[in-house]
C-alpha cells in the first residue's frame, strides 16, 4: 500500500532521507522509529505530497506521488505532529470544513461528520468550541479530521505526543480499530512501549538510512544475535550459576538473587539439555524460559556503535 524506492531527499549538504527503499502491505499498522533528525517527518511529509523528493520515487496504493499527487491526497489522510486549529468554530463545523476541502458532497457531510464523531468518542463535544478543547481532545480531533474522506491509508506523525498515559490508550485501541477496518497505518513515534504493544510492522531510521524493516518478529530474528534466557531458581542459583557457566552454548551468566539471566547462542536441542542438567544437579528450579526483544532493545542493538 505504501512503497518507495530510493528516496532521498536533500537540503544542500545534509541528506535527511538516504535512498530509502520501503513496502508497507495493506492492513498493517507501521510503527516508524527513530531519533530525533532522523528522517521521519520528512518521508511522511514526502508521502503525504507536501514536500517533494530529490530523487527517488514513491507510491501510494500503486499511485506515484508525484505523477499523480491529487489521487494520492484523495487516499491519504495526513495528521501532522504540530497542528492548528481554528478557535472560533466548533467541533462539527471543523470536521464539515474539511470534509468540504476533501469535496465530500454537502447531502453527505453531516452523516459522515456524525459517523467520525461517533468512531473517535467525541460524539458528546460535537457543539463545543475548540478553544475549550483539552490536548488529548484536540489530538484526538485532529485524528478524526484525517479520516473525514474515508482514506485508505493514514500517516501519522507522532500522535501521541504530549498525551497522558490514558491518552495514549485510548490511541492505541482508536489504531487498532482503525486497522481493523482495513486502513494501512504509518505512524511515527519515540515512545517505543506504545509502538510496540499495537505496531505489526517497524522501520527503523537513523540519519535518513533505513536500517531494518519488516513484520516486528522478522526484525527482532534479524537483529538478534543471541538468545536471551531467564532461569528461576527455588535455591541453589549460586550451583546453577557455576553450571550454566560452565555449559556449552551459554554466555554472559548474570545472578539476580535466585533469578539468572544468561545468552544462548545454541541450538534448540543443545537448550533442551539444560532442564535434564539442572535436574541431575538437583538444583530446584520453577522456570526456563527465553525472552524477546522488545523494541527499545531492538532500537539500541541496531543502533549503538
């Protein structure tokens, strides 16, 4: 749904987007990652037709962007991380005018206003003035506003700044509901926690280069060289920690009381032997098991020199 190839963009000597080759497939919710300058708002201002690449080309739902970029408009709902509104009008009137931007015919705005209002929880403000609005509300808005001309994808550009942590929630499950109908979703931020509890997909960028991509379990497959095991001891961890020490395939034995972390860089049979080892050593144990990357750590392993 959303695809590039090679996209650069320049500003004289800086290159904010570095020959960026990306596939977004239909119904996936893209979590874009990375720090500040890293490219981000760039490419999405590039997809959203509001900034031009220096080279390289880019689609949206097989649309090139620049050959055609009315079309893409039509399909692309763009909500941007600083946003304005207009403080003398309400609630309905802000989602009408936009609408009307979109050319959504007059007979059917004020259904699909109501529609809008009732999908994004804000039914209950429709006649309150915008300059009564909270943050979480206006982001919130902001958000509803994208989808007024029914756009098959959204791009979205950190959403969740400066909401509070039921802002955020409440975010997260709008997305999921959003993907659930079948828009395609790109979606930049920095707090990786939320990214990582309803993202399908990530991209990773620093300093304009792509430096992985891909469903979120391919990525954490790829970048992890090692496996990361937990070991819960009843006693005894000081004996299991001697013995995991001393175990092939076993790295880095850390003791935290009687719970022992430790990398594996072995086999799944060589990880089966472990148990019987442990068992033989009569060591009292209640837990072996491995844990997964999450994003913050995936971000840190690709991008710490």
């Amino acid at each position: 749904m959303i695809r590039t190839t090679q996209l650069t963009r320049r500003y004289g000597d800086l290159v904010a987007v570095d020959r960026l080759d990306l596939a977004v497939p239909q119904g996936a919710i893209f979590g874009f990652i990375g720090p500040n300058g890293a490219g981000k708002t760039t490419t999405i201002n590039i997809l959203a037709t509001l900034l031009r690449p220096s080279s390289g080309r880019a689609w949206i739902d097989g649309i090139d962007i620049q050959a055609d970029p009315r079309e893409v408009r039509r399909r692309v709902g763009y909500m941007p991380e600083s946003f304005g509104l207009y403080e003398d009008m309400l609630v309905w009137e802000y989602l009408d005018f936009f609408a009307a931007a979109y050319e959504v015919p007059a007979r059917r705005r004020p259904g699909i206003v109501d529609d809008v209002l009732a999908l994004t929880d804000l039914a209950p403000l429709r006649d309150r003035p915008l300059d009564s609005l909270s943050r979480g509300m206006r982001q919130r808005l902001c958000l509803a506003k994208t989808l007024v001309h029914d756009p098959k994808v959204l791009l979205l550009d950190e959403p969740a700044s400066g909401l509070d942590p039921r802002g955020r929630i409440e975010l997260r499950e709008l997305l999921r509901t959003l993907a659930g109908m079948g828009k395609t979703i790109l979606v930049s931020s920095h707090i990786l926690s939320d990214l990582s509890s309803y993202c399908s997909h990530i991209g990773i960028l620093e300093g304009g280069r792509l430096l992985a991509a891909g469903p979120v379990e391919e990525v954490l497959a790829s970048v992890r060289a090692h496996r990361r095991i937990v070991l819960r001891c009843l006693r005894e961890a000081g004996r299991a920690e001697t013995l995991l020490a001393a175990a092939s395939g076993v790295r880095n034995v850390v003791r935290d009381g009687n719970t022992l972390h430790f990398e594996f860089i072995g086999t799944d049979e060589e990880l089966a032997l472990l148990p019987p080892r442990l068992v033989e050593a009569a060591i009292p144990f209640h837990g072996l098991t491995e844990r997964d990357l999450d994003l913050e750590e995936i971000f840190l392993e690709l991008t710490t020199v």
